[in-house]
C-alpha cells in the first residue's frame, strides 16, 4: 500500500515546524548581525567621518543611542519598536546599494528579538558601569569619592568632621 501524497504533506506539516524550532540558535552581533551591517549600513553608518544622521551600527551601545528625533534604533527583546528594522523592511534603508534579502531582515529581526546578544556580553556591561560614574572634563570624578577602609572605620575622618 502507497501513502497518498496528502498523508506525507500531513506528515511534512507536522514534523517540518518542529525540525525548524529545533535549529533556531541564538544570534550574536559579532557572528551574524555584524556582516550584514557591514555589507548594507556601514557605508553611511559606521565609517568615514561623518555618520549620515548620526547613528552609528558598529557596536550595540551606539545602536541603542536614540536619534535626534528622538526614534530608537535597536530596542533589544522589541523588534517591532526598533526603526532600523521599520527602515530595512520598508525598503528606505539603504538609500544606496542592494537592498537586504528576507532572510537577512529575518536574522536582523531576530537578533533584536532575543535581546541583541554580543558575543562578549561582559564588554557592554563593564561600559555600562563605567559610564554610571559621572566624569568631568579632566577626567577626574564630578562628585568626589570617599575612600574607607576597614582601619579606619573605627575613626573618624576628617573629611566627615569638617
């Protein structure tokens, strides 16, 4: 007895969605997001001295930058609030070049969508900190750190006495 081809389209339809669910991996900027960028977007956005409308897609911090007009470029874990996405699937972006193919949109789309991962994760999180710590222009901390030691605690310094 043959199986008629609607039985094995049956069969495609059940087991094709879960084959596809189990090849999903996580994106990283660094090993699938960055080459389309940099075939499509660095161009305008990330070389040369001047970045056309500001925004620059080499690192992730400067994606999350919002524009002078105040859009989001990436907004990780939100694809559909992310203008870059609304620009390249809209056809705007690039103004010049081939355009990105569905499936690069897709990567691009579900890169954002898992969060924007990095491939050294703990870079951007030391920036972060770093930067969580205002500076003047001489480098030197705006408000002036206390230092306190565990000797020390017992007395009273004369920075709180004064």
């Amino acid at each position: 007895m043959r199986p008629r081809s609607s039985q094995l389209l049956l069969l495609a339809a059940f087991f094709v969605p879960g084959f596809a669910l189990a090849e999903t991996h996580e994106l990283t900027l660094e090993q699938d997001v960055r080459p389309i960028l940099k075939e499509h977007c660095f161009h305008c956005h990330g070389e040369g001295d001047k970045l056309k409308g500001g925004v620059d897609l080499r690192l992730r911090r400067f994606m999350e930058i919002p524009t002078k007009d105040g859009d989001h470029v990436m907004v990780p874990g939100k694809p559909e609030e992310s203008e870059m996405v609304k620009l390249v699937k809209e056809g705007e972006m690039p103004e010049k070049g081939k355009k990105l193919t569905a499936a690069e949109i897709a990567t691009l789309e579900q890169w954002i969508a898992q969060g924007a991962k990095t491939a050294r994760p703990g870079v951007e999180t030391a920036r972060k900190e770093r930067r969580s710590v205002a500076v003047n222009k001489g480098g030197v901390p705006a408000t002036p750190l206390r230092w306190e030691f565990p000797i020390d605690s017992d007395r009273q310094t004369s920075a709180s006495s004064g």
